[in-house]
C-alpha cells in the first residue's frame, strides 16, 4: 500500500507538469516565411521534465518517509551528536565573520566576488530587518520592499537635491522609512494571518506605483542618476589629487570603493544584528515574542499590542531604510524596477528559509539563496528548476529552517526547585 500510494501521488504529480509544460515548453510559435505563425512541439523536451517530475516525486517522498513520520520527530540525533552539533554552532558564527572580514584580503583583484560578497551583505541585512517583523513578532509581512525602496529614495533625492553627504542621508532614511513603518502598522493592527499578508502586499505595490508614476519627485520610470558615493571621512576616493590614494600616496585603484563598500554594509550588517539581538533581551522584545505564539493571551496579560506592532513594523522598517541608502549609494542609479513585489518574496525566503528568529541561520540561508543561485549560473535555463528542488529538499528535511529557533528568551530560573518542593509536600 505504501509504494501503490508513492506511485500515484507520483503519477498525479506528472500529470500535473504534463498540463503546465504542455503550454508553456511543449508548444511554440514561429514566423514563416511569409508571415504565418507555425505551431510546433517538442515532445523530447516535454517528456524530460514529465519523467523528471515522476522521478522526483518519488525520490522526495521516499526522502521524506525515511526521515520520519508525518508530524512527528524527523530523526532522532544521539545525545553526543546534539551536542557536537550545538558546539559547532558555537564556533560557526566566529569562524564566518573572521572569514568575512577577510574577504577583501583574500579576493581583492577579483571583482566579480567582492561584488557577490556585498550583494550578499545586502540580503544578509535585509533579512535580518525582516526577521524582527515576521521571525520575533510574527507578523508576515510581504511588502518589506517598500520600506527598501523609501530608503534608498530618501537618500537619493535629499543627496541630488540638497548635495547632503552619506552620513547624514543614512540617519534619515532610516528614520523616514521607520515613519513608513509605523503608518503601515496602523491599518494592520487588527490584522492577522492571510489578511495581514495582503494589506502589506499592496502597501509595498502602492509605493511602487507612487514611485513610478511620480515623474516631478521620483523621476519616474527614468529612476534618479548621479547619486554621490560616500567618502570615508570627508575623503573622495576619485582619483584626483584630492583622493584618498593621493593623501596616503599610494597608486589609485577603482577597488578601493568596492573595499569601502563592503565594509560599510558589513558594518550596517553588524550593527543590525546587534540592534536586534539586544531588542531581544528587552521587555519590548519578549512582548513580541508573545505576540508571535499567541496574541491573545499576549492582550489577557496586559501587553499593549497596538505599540508591540508598532514598534516591530518601525523597526523592521528603519534596518530596510538604512538597506535601501545603502543599495542607492553602491548603485549610483535608482528605478522603480529593482523594488518589485520578487524582492520582498526573495527576503521572506531567505527569512522563512534560514529559521525564523534565527541570526545565524537568515545569514546562511541569504548566503546559500544569493551565492548558490550565482553557483548554478552554469546551468543556464535549468538552474531555477535545479535551484527550488534544492529550497523543496531543505524545507522538507528542515521545515523549521536551517537554524530553527523559536526558543523563549527569558526563563523561569526556580521552576524546578518549586516543581520539587511542591512534589516533597505531596502535591506532585
């Protein structure tokens, strides 16, 4: 019964990429010779990926029924293992920032990865950002990219039209994309669920429409250009007398600014992490994360919850800010076109994909998600086929994330000796 029930659920699977590739690989249109469109198949390509469906629904269901059964334990790991494992993840987030603060050492004549690293970066904190609205509050929200896209506006009209530096953009932007957040809270504060996830779903496309359609402010589709680099320390890196590499006296290389860049977003990166990790450790974060496991038992205890939303949204909204002037400073050049409803489903999974809640999972999962879309470049029309098999296999072997985590922050310390008491006074 077992193998009868993997072959149909196989079978329906195939017959399922049957009817969507029959439309969208099977069937093509050409011009003829003399106008005419000329309708051909191609069944070779067709029958491929029918049988590659077949196959691989077998594959992930026999996968998924020797990790375990549904709704239980996947695998039970010795106790020696469980701890070998939680040493190593001890010693795995060290290890990954001395070898990001390396990066620039060991790669420093190779642009194409000194820009991967950056973009990287980039996600990294876009996803931290996230992680506090949707990993610690709960709350799913699928238009992040607005307050990315506030950001990176913000900087880019205030340092084109009032000639501001970076430094001075970056504060602003982070607080203008935090008023953003909180006039996005407002209207959701009744929200959950589906329903929460479609009003910020059209918050992030009404501000890209604005956007776009603002041609007298944003530009409009033609975007904002000219957009100033940032210094370090009042310094340009250009390569005129003026420069950094001339006051230092050293040869003038174009790599300096991708080097400054990187550690600028490291940094901005960093910085975030620590900003959510002590957030956490307040009462404002332990009331988000009761928030997330049950909202009203979270209203029964007293917690004002029109504030803990209020608070998640503008802080999460404040870190995409700081993203966005970053993205606009690096870019140099901002469209309406790099703030599409993909960016924010890209964050989410990267979040969702890591472990909500996690720091060092969101980290892993954007490095996977960014590097390893670039790792399978070669694959050409089939890497995002060979890409979300790979995100299916994951999720299915850790459908918490990478690095599950959705531990309480705060503990009672004396549970256990009331516990004991109360059993030694025969009330166990």
């Amino acid at each position: 019964m077992g193998a009868a029930a993997i072959l149909k659920k196989a079978f329906l699977s195939a017959l399922v990429a049957l009817g969507l590739f029959s439309l969208m690989v099977g069937i093509r249109t050409e011009a003829g010779p003399t106008g005419q469109l000329i309708y051909w198949t191609r069944f070779n390509e067709l029958a491929g990926l029918v049988a590659a469906v077949f196959v691989g629904s077998i594959a992930v269901e026999l996968f998924r029924r020797w990790l375990g059964p549904r709704g239980g334990t996947a695998v039970l790991i010795p106790p020696v293992v469980g701890r070998g494992m939680a040493l190593a993840g001890q010693f795995l987030a060290p290890a990954l920032l001395i070898f990001t603060l390396l990066v620039p050492v060991i790669f420093y004549n190779q642009r194409y990865i000194l820009d991967l690293a950056i973009l990287v970066l980039t996600y990294v904190m876009l996803g931290w950002g996230l992680n506090v609205v949707v990993g610690l509050a709960g709350l799913l929200d699928l238009g992040y990219v607005a307050f990315y896209a506030v950001g990176a506006y913000s900087y880019g009209l205030l340092s084109t039209t009032f000639d501001l530096s970076f430094w001075v953009c970056l504060p602003l932007a982070g607080i203008l994309a935090a008023f953003w957040g909180v006039l996005l809270g407002f209207p959701v504060l009744r929200l959950r669920g589906d329903y929460l996830a479609i009003v910020t779903l059209a918050f992030g496309e009404i501000i890209r429409l604005v956007i776009l359609n603002w041609q007298s402010l944003t530009g409009g589709p033609n975007g904002i250009s000219g957009i100033p680099r940032p210094s370090l320390f009042g310094i340009p890196l250009t390569p005129g007398p003026d420069g950094l590499a001339a006051k230092l006296g050293i040869p003038f290389s174009p790599t300096h600014r991708i080097v400054l860049l990187f550690y600028l977003i490291l940094a901005l990166a960093l910085l975030t992490n620590w900003v959510t990790i002590r957030l956490r450790r307040l009462p404002i974060g332990r009331a988000w994360e009761a928030l997330r496991e049950d909202e009203v038992a979270c209203r029964a205890l007293g917690i004002n919850t029109t504030t803990t939303k209020l608070t998640a949204f503008a802080t999460g909204a404040m870190f995409g800010g700081f993203a966005g002037a970053f993205f606009a400073t690096r870019q140099g050049f901002i469209s309406p076109e790099s703030f599409t409803f993909q960016e924010s489903a890209l964050v989410l999974a990267i979040v969702v994909l890591g472990g909500m809640g996690s720091q060092l999972g969101v980290a892993l999962a954007a490095l996977a998600m960014i590097g390893g879309f670039e790792l399978f470049r070669g694959l050409e029309t089939y890497r995002m086929l060979v890409f979300g098999l790979a995100m299916v296999l994951l999720m299915i072997w850790r459908p918490r994330g990478i690095i599950g985590h959705r531990a309480p922050t705060v503990y009672l310390q004396k549970s256990e000796a009331i516990s004991s008491d109360l059993v030694q006074e025969g009330h166990g």
